[in-house]
C-alpha cells in the first residue's frame, strides 16, 4: 500500500537526523510514539510530539524506558504502528521487554541514537559502542535486524524501510544511528506519498477459533491475530507453542527458538542490504556503517591516488552480518579493513568470517567524536603492504 | 419456620432450590464451599479424587437454596448450582 | 505439565460449569494450589464480566509475573503475559491505541507495587481509563515466599526469615494518592461485594483500583505457621471490618489483625484522553480531530 498523502511532508527540507527519522516514521504510517528523554534522540521524541496530534496519533512521554518498550509492544498488539527512541543507558533499560517484543514478535521500531558510553558517558557526542548490545543485548536466543543510516536522507529513507520489515519479520527492528547522524543537519527530500510503498500488517484470514498467534509453518510469519475481533487470543514471554500457551520442556523450547533464529537467518538473502564500491579485483575493502561509512571517503580517495586497488562496503544492515559476503571477499582480497567508532565490535564479526583467509584490520576508538581520515589511511597504507 | 406474623404475601413466597453439580476430578479439596454454604449442604466425602483430594458432596441436597455461594468461591471452578423447581414455603 | 487436555478431568460430557465460556477450558485445571485465593477472584472478574453483560471480544486482560500472573493464561478473552511488573505500561499502550476495548490488568502485590511500583503511580496519575485488579497475598509466591511490600511487618518469608521489619505499603492509600478514581479493597471471602466491586470499577471510566486480599497457603500461610487457605479465609471472616469511604490512610494492616475492606474512594475526574484531547484543542482549535484510537471512533 501507498504511504498516506496526510503524513507525508513531501518537498525538500533541511532537517536534522533525528527530524527525518522521526519524519520517516510519521510517512511510514507510525501512530504511537512512546518514549523517555535522552540526549541525543531527544528531537526525534519532540518532533513526534509536535507532529502527530493533527495526524490522529498519540505521543506520551512514559516514566522511564522500560515502560516506553512496553507500551509500544501493547500498542502494537492494538494495531498501531508504534516506535521508541532511546541512547545507550536507555538501550539497557529496554532490553528485557526488546527480549518480549522479539518472543511475542511484535511488530515496532527502536531507534538508539548511540552515544559514548558506557554508563552516562557523552551525552552530546557520537559512538557506535551499542553494537554488539544491539545483537545480544536482550538474554536468550534470537537473531535482530538492525539498520545504520548515514545521513538525515538516510535517516528518513531507513525508518520507513523499518516499518516494513518489522510487519514484514513480526519482530522488534532496530535503526541505530549516532549522535553525529542525529543531529547533522542536511538536507532531505522527502518524495510523493504514492512513491513510498508501505507493507501492511499481515492479520489472519482464518475464523475465530482456527487461528493461533503463532502458526509457524516454515513458510514465512506467521500472521498476527487482531485484537478485539473475537480471537480471545493468549500470549506470553514464556515459551510457547503456536497457540501462544505456555509449555514448559525442551521440544517446545526447541521449536519456539529455532523460528526466532530462523527467521531471519532463512531469510539473509532478502534482509541484508550492502553498498558495495569497486570490489572487484579490489585487494583492500573497507567495511563501516553510519557516519564511519562516510567519514573514511577521504582516506579512501587518498589510497586510490596512490594507485592501492581499494573497494569499500558500507552495512545498510548491520545485523544480521553479511557472513555469505565476507567470506567470499576473504577469499580474494588481501585486507578487510573495519572502520567502527568504538575499540572493535561488529570487526570480530568480520575477522571470524574472514577464518584467516586474509589479513583483517579494526580502525577503531573510544568513540567522541568521527576519526580522523589521517588514521584510516594510515591503516589502508599498512593493509595494501 | 415459625413466624410471629404470617406474612401478607405467604402464598407467594418460594423458596429457591439448587441443583447441585460437583466436577470431582477438578476438586482441589480446598473446603471453602463446605465451610460457608449457608444451610451445611455439604460435607468432604470419603472418596479420593484422581489428584488425591476428596470432593464434596452434598449431604442434605435437599436443603439446598441456589445461592451460588459454592460456586462463587470454589478457586477451581469444580462446583456449581443450577436452579432447580421452586419450593413453595410451608407457614409453621 | 500444561498440556494434558481437560477432557479425561470432567467426569461426564455435560458436567459444564457456566462460566466456561470465559475460560481456556484446554488449560483447565490450573496451576494455583488448593485453597488458593487466586482462583476465586478470577471466579469473581469472570461473574463481574457477565453480569455487566459486556461484549467478551472487546475486553482484554494483561498481566505480569507470578501466580496471579498466570490469570491473563487462563481467560478466554485476548489476554497477554507480559513481563514483571509491566503489565500496566503495556495495558496503557494497549489501551490508547484500542480506547474502544476495555482493558483489564490482573496481576499481583509483587509484580505491580514492587517491580511495578513506578509504573503503577503514573498509570495512576494519568487517570488511563483501565481497571486493575491487585491480587494481595503479602508475599512473593511464585518465586518460593520472598517478601513483598506488602507483607506486614513481623510476618516470616524466605528473604525475612526471622520477621519482616520494613514497614509495607497500604495499597488503597498508594492508589488514592497517586490519582485512582475508584480504590475499594476486598477479601477473597467477600466474594459478593468483590464481584459488585469489580463491576464497579470496569464500568466507571478512568484508573480503577481493587485489592483483593487472597490467601496463599503453600507459602504466606506456611511460612508464618497460619493453616492452610482456609484458615486465613476464616481469619478473613472474623476480622474485616467494613468501613466505605474512610480515609484510605486508616487502611494498614498488620500482621494478623484487623482488615478493613470497603469502597474507599469514587471521584470523578477527567480520564488520560479526555486530558489529551482538551489539551490539543485548546492548542490546535478546530484544526484538531479528537484522538479515539488507532482505528478512529470504531
């Protein structure tokens, strides 16, 4: 279906990263919005607030980040499309009821606008450092999406692309961006309504009384059941079956974990989203996500004139990792250079996917503020040796 | 029942009664309906239920008035009263 | 262990309790033990429903953890097992996103005082128009007898073995203050009035509050040496003491001794999405279209 013309702030626009996030989301068909105040995602909470009134929505700022996941997973279930926004201290919070929203697969949005951590950390200032927290954060089994926009037109293009793929997986997506994305102003054109092309949720088109919540049945999501229509539907965190009932030994344990790992894990080919640049015959390839993405252009451009034969991958998703890609590049490159603003997270990833084939570099640090091109090249220098 | 003054309306007065049902395997022999059934109905029989408690059962089900209090406190939903025909009150 | 179908239990085909049709007959029995209080207040919410005659596809229950927890389990209504102590900020999405459907939480002292407690005052203050249902035991059940903030001071638990020295919360007071419009507390005992209760706060709009002080007998009767349910239920019997209407603050309870129960508080005041959407038509004029749901007015 076609993004209502009523949400869509169509034209061009200077607007912030948060702004065209909070945007996006509004275009997507996003309804309910409950979230707590931290700095950087703040504006995200505030545009919302400001926006969706006129546009039959709710905003509600709740008591504290727990309650903000919750109350998006029980809008959900309402039939809303509903998001949060949160930073790293609050990442932490909400990650008991991100563990709900995935067992209940839940369709909805969090974005973290990741800062410098851990703890309070730099309130103000960039990091990537949430990263491997956005893959495990939550305890148990299961695998996560998790989207990295690169600019404000990033940013807005993404949060729609979140929506569908949360109705489209029935779970919890994930867009982490950072301060510096967030609060760098560019500008972003946003298209007409009939150009943004939105997945409706997929509702059951069975009977009261044939339908369950869960009839995984291997052959993509299980539809959801609408609340108030006579389901009488049950579920719960515990582990259940398909009729949502909890049972409590290891057959159904097995079977409930294999879909939350098997649904993305089937579905790679159809998830992961790379950009990739001249990789072919490439002997080093630069890999980054977010603002990193771009901050390494320079180095990259310097190498090039240097005659290094250099390739770059920027990670549109970050989970799940594109193990397929990496290992295949090991196999022909010479270098995988990670660039990530934090002392190496998503580069294991990517040094266990290279198994040895090929020398793999990190390009890292505390996080505070972007590299420094000077350091990537240095790094490219000592990879093309 | 002895009254001080028959009642004006005495040969209307019914009194309801029950019908009393006992689901015994879903029994968990609390005693909530045998201590505050108001007329004593009923009792904790003798017999063992599959889980190992004893069910009540109705000792005097005759006496019994259909006010569902059984019903309304059992925690397991294992005892309830349907209406049963009406008695039509005897004036001492 | 929950999957045994109920069907070997009856006895005979027609043996069917009325309220079944409020019940997953499929995961009958339940798990509470014998001479429990958990199963006569769902018994009571289930009596509450019809008598209202409401239209059982529009009501939802949501609870938390624990044995009171497992309620949202066993009602055949769309019903949701969240997480501990956040039944209420998921029952408050739930509820503005579908206005149009009565939302019920049913969940214990634990889950929603201690856990839940920050969650609790500002569902509360916000006057969210749902009805909770605080299933009061004094104690931490599920999880082996572990003190709750609830329990009376002197009283023994697993994580007060030699008394309970911190002074508990009284729960009408808690609600009261922090903005319910409607707090009553009953024992399960006053089976009757519970149900009137019940009924009560689902029909009145705005944050409605019931404590239902219910025995437990494997731990809270147990560890303080008190019988079995039935004795606390006779406990329950020669100690409460009806007072509607006074001072919530008069409401404490020690450890074995009096309970007053009554309807303490029934204000009117305006609900979460009248507040809404006065406040965004003082703002935005005729501009505003009044919120009513995620489906519009349906």
């Amino acid at each position: 279906m076609k993004a209502d013309p009523k949400n869509v702030l169509t034209g061009a626009h200077y607007l912030d990263g948060n702004h065209a996030c909070a945007e996006g989301a509004i275009s997507a068909g996003c309804k309910f919005f409950a979230g707590y105040p931290i700095t950087p995602s703040t504006e995200i909470a505030e545009r919302f607030a400001r926006r969706i009134p006129l546009l039959d929505g709710v905003f509600i700022q709740m008591e504290d980040e727990l309650a903000s996941m919750a109350a998006i997973l029980g809008a959900s279930w309402g039939g809303a499309r509903s998001m949060s926004c949160t930073s790293g201290p609050g990442f932490s919070l909400m990650m008991e009821n991100f563990g709900l929203g995935i067992m209940l697969e839940t369709p909805c949005v969090l974005v973290n606008v990741q800062r410098g951590g851990p703890s309070t950390g730099l309130p103000t200032l960039p990091g990537q450092a949430d990263m491997m927290q956005a893959r495990w954060g939550s305890h148990g089994d299961y695998e996560v999406i998790a989207l990295a926009p690169d600019s404000p037109q990033e940013s807005y293009e993404l949060a729609i692309h979140a929506f569908n793929l949360s109705e489209k997986y029935r779970m919890p997506i994930l867009i982490m961006t950072d301060e510096c994305v967030g609060h760098m102003t560019e500008k972003v054109v946003i298209p007409p309504a009939e150009e943004i092309e939105l997945l409706e949720r997929k509702y059951t088109d069975k009977k009261p009384g044939e339908a369950w919540p869960f009839e995984w049945n291997g052959n993509g999501q299980p539809p959801m059941l609408p609340v108030g229509k006579g389901y009488k539907f049950h579920i719960t965190g515990l582990t259940h079956d398909y009729r949502g009932y909890p049972i409590i030994n290891a057959e159904a344990q097995g079977e409930n974990v294999s879909h939350l790992v098997d649904k993305v894990r089937n579905n790679v080919d159809d998830i992961i989203w790379l950009e990739e640049r001249d990789i072919e015959g490439a002997d080093v390839i630069m890999m980054a996500y977010g603002i990193s993405s771009r901050v390494m252009q320079p180095a990259i451009a310097r190498a090039k004139k240097e005659g290094i034969k250099i390739g770059q991958i920027k990670m549109v998703t970050v989970w799940p990792f594109p193990e397929k890609r990496v290992r295949e590049l090991a196999e022909k490159a010479k270098a995988l250079i990670m660039v990530e603003m934090n002392f190496g997270q998503v580069y294991y990833e990517m040094e266990r996917m290279a198994a040895g084939k090929c020398r793999t570099y990190l390009v890292g640090h505390a996080g505070g503020t972007v590299h420094d091109p000077e350091n990537i090249y240095k790094v490219i220098k000592e990879a093309a040796k | 029942m002895k009254y001080w003054r028959t009642p004006l309306d005495v040969d209307r007065l019914k009194i309801p009664r029950g019908e009393l049902h006992i689901i015994k395997e879903r029994c968990k022999g609390c005693g909530f309906c045998v201590e505050y059934c108001p007329r004593g109905v009923l009792k904790l029989s003798d017999e063992f239920n599959a889980k190992g408690y004893h069910p009540p059962v109705a000792i005097k089900p005759q006496d019994c008035v259909n006010c569902d209090l059984c019903e309304m406190l059992c925690p397991d939903f294992a005892i309830y009263c349907l209406r049963a025909e009406d008695e039509p009150k005897e004036v001492a | 262990m929950n999957t045994k179908p109920v069907n070997q239990e009856s006895q005979a085909a027609e043996e069917h309790h009325p309220m079944e049709n409020l019940l997953r007959m499929d995961r009958i029995p339940h798990i509470w033990c014998s001479t429990c209080g958990i199963g006569t207040t769902v018994t009571a919410l289930a009596a509450a429903l019809e008598q209202l005659k409401l239209d059982l596809n529009k009501v939802t229950v949501v609870s938390g953890i624990g044995c009171t927890g497992r309620v949202a389990g066993y009602m055949k209504l769309d019903s949701f097992h969240t997480t501990h102590g956040r039944a209420l900020p998921f029952a408050f999405g739930l509820h503005i996103a579908r206005p149009d459907m009565k939302t019920i939480v049913f969940s214990g002292d634990g889950d929603l005082i201690s856990i839940g407690g920050n969650h609790f005052i500002h569902t509360a203050r916000r006057n969210a128009n749902i009805t909770v249902i605080c299933v009061n035991n004094f104690i931490y059940a599920m999880t082996g007898g572990q003190v709750a903030p609830t329990t009376p001071i002197s009283a023994k638990s697993a994580t007060s073995p030699y008394g309970n020295y911190e002074r508990p919360f009284n729960l009408p007071l808690l609600a009261a203050s922090s903005g319910a419009t409607y707090v009553a507390r009953w024992t399960a005992l006053h089976i009757r009035r519970l149900t009137t209760a019940i009924k009560e706060a689902i029909t009145k709009p705005g944050f409605s509050f019931v404590e239902v002080i219910a025995p437990c007998s494997t731990l809270y009767a147990r560890l303080n040496k008190l019988g079995t349910g039935l004795d606390l239920m006779k406990f329950y019997h020669d100690n409460s003491v009806i007072r509607h209407g006074i001072d919530p603050r008069e409401a404490d309870i020690d450890f074995q001794s009096k309970i007053i129960v009554g309807k303490f508080v029934d204000i009117e005041k305006p609900t979460y999405l009248e507040c809404l959407n006065n406040g965004n038509k003082k703002a935005f004029g005729d501009k505003y279209r009044p919120y009513g749901g995620v489906n519009g007015n349906k």
